[in-house]
C-alpha cells in the first residue's frame, strides 16, 4: 500500500522505452562505485552507519534490506546524470529511486535516504567544474533536505516550489540562497504555473553552470497524496521551458505517485528534448 514503490519506475521504464525506442538507456555504476567521501559531501558519518541498520526511520521510510544501496544507485545515476549533462549538454534523467530531496545531512525522511540531488550538486562544484550549480526543485514537497544541505553554501542556488501546507511543513520563506514558492492547496494550474516560471527565471539568473532537477511528478491533480492541479500538459510546458532555457541539465525523479507517472514524465523528457 506504500504508494513509493518499485512499479513507479518500472511501469515508466517500460513506457519509454516503447514510446521512444530512439532514446539511449545506461544502467548506472553500481553502488560500490559511489566512494564513502562522495557521499560525505552531504551526510554524516553516522547517518551512513545507520543506513545498515534494521530499524525504521520513520513512519514513511521504513528500513529495507539492502536499502543503502539501492540509495546509493540512486546517487551514482544522480551523478552520471550530472556529468553527461556537462559533458554533452544534451537532457539527462535518472529515472531511479528511492527519491532523495527530503533527507537532511543526518536524517532519513519522506521516502528518502541519501539525498542524490545535494550530493550531485557538491560533486558537481567539487570535482566537475560546475562553479555554479543550481537546484530547481518542482516536487510539490518542498525539498527540505536539499536546502539544509546547500543552505550558505557559496555557489549554489535552491529553488523550490510546492504545497503548502502541506509535507514536510518547511520551505515558507526565502532566506540567503534559498528561494522557496510555497503554494496553497487547490491553487490554480494558471497561479501554480506562474509560480514555478518565476523559480526558474530565478535559476536563469543565477547564471549556473548547470542546473539539476528535482523532478517530482506529484502537483498533478490526480496524485494521490497532494493536492494540486497541474495537468499532463503543464509538465510538458516545465520540460520546454527548460529546454528554451539553454543551460546544461540533468533532471532526477523524485515523487509522483499516480498511475499516470509514465505519461507525465514522458510529457516533461519529450517537451524537453524537442523543445
Ligand atoms: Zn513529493
């Protein structure tokens, strides 16, 4: 009954592969290939420990065997993503999971274990090039790990929009780098539109040397667990804006927790590449 699981990616995989037999898969590097200093740009020490330990997080992120790495897949498609963005400035998303945006530096959440979008953004500035990196998170949670995580941190932007009220309760205000859009439940596709072009017209002028999306596909109106408006189209218009935008890109799933996943991810990767 958890509506985060294993045919949110499988039944989309199988979608785009039929739908654009055109379009070049890779298995990421599997998890031993993410180094224990990659994933210390973001979390501490004790919270890896603690990946290994069967005990639950909380009441949405129970602990699986083998959950570390699946995690850890996560963030090496996270970062295979993030180079071939930069390397061959063509649209790159890992279709992956478990989601990463809502765990902190210490804190597993929300679904969410290691926080591949952080770590790829540190990874970025770090090791790639990437003097300016910046986040544009359109999950329609706020994506309270990620801000902690890169909150001061000079040369990366966050910028989020989602539900509020609504989980984890965070992201009403805007603070140093951080840019947050809370918008109400049941606010119109026109307002909730207008809201996420004003987030990404704040990234374009940031003049990042990549942006990194927290693709969550869960402001639609028939997700389950949120209530919000967008329709298929209006995922479409994100991934053409992004497109429009010019700059290097590489988008990660997050949420989205409909039957419809497959179509509206497809609706944003197809905007996207043929914007
Ligand atoms: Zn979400």
């Amino acid at each position: 009954m958890r509506p985060e699981q294993p045919a949110r990616v499988t039944r989309s995989a199988a979608h785009l592969r039929a739908a654009h037999p055109d379009w070049t898969w890779r298995v990421p590097p599997p998890a031993p290939a993410v180094t224990e200093a990659t994933l210390l740009l973001a979390h501490t020490p004790a919270h890896l420990k603690r990946l290994a330990q069967p005990r639950d997080f909380d009441a949405d992120t129970p602990f699986f065997p083998g959950i570390g790495d699946h995690a850890r897949r996560a963030v090496s498609a996270a970062l295979a993503a993030a180079e071939h963005a930069l390397a061959q400035r063509t649209p790159a998303f890992s279709l992956m999971r478990p989601p990463g945006h809502h765990a902190t530096a210490g804190q597993a959440m929300g679904f969410c274990y290691l926080n591949q979008i952080a770590i790829a953004a540190l990874h970025a500035r770090r090791e790639l090039g990437a003097a300016r990196v910046a986040v544009w998170d359109f999950d329609a949670h706020h994506g309270n790990g990620t801000e902690a995580i890169l909150r001061s941190r000079e040369g990366f932007l966050f910028a989020s929009v989602h539900q509020y009220p609504g989980y984890p309760g965070t992201g009403t205000a805007s603070f140093e780098n951080c840019r947050n859009w809370p918008v109400a439940p049941h606010t119109s596709r026109a307002a909730h539109l207008a809201a996420l072009r004003e987030s990404l017209d704040a990234v374009v002028a940031f003049a990042p040397d990549l942006v990194l999306v927290s693709a969550g596909f869960d402001a639609y109106a028939r997700d389950p667990i949120t209530e919000m408006t967008l329709e298929e189209n209006d995922f479409a218009t994100l991934g053409r804006w992004l497109g429009a935008s010019g700059l290097p890109a590489a988008a990660i799933l997050e949420g989205g927790y409909s039957g419809d996943l497959p179509v509206l991810i497809d609706a944003f990767l197809s905007a996207w590449v043929g914007h």
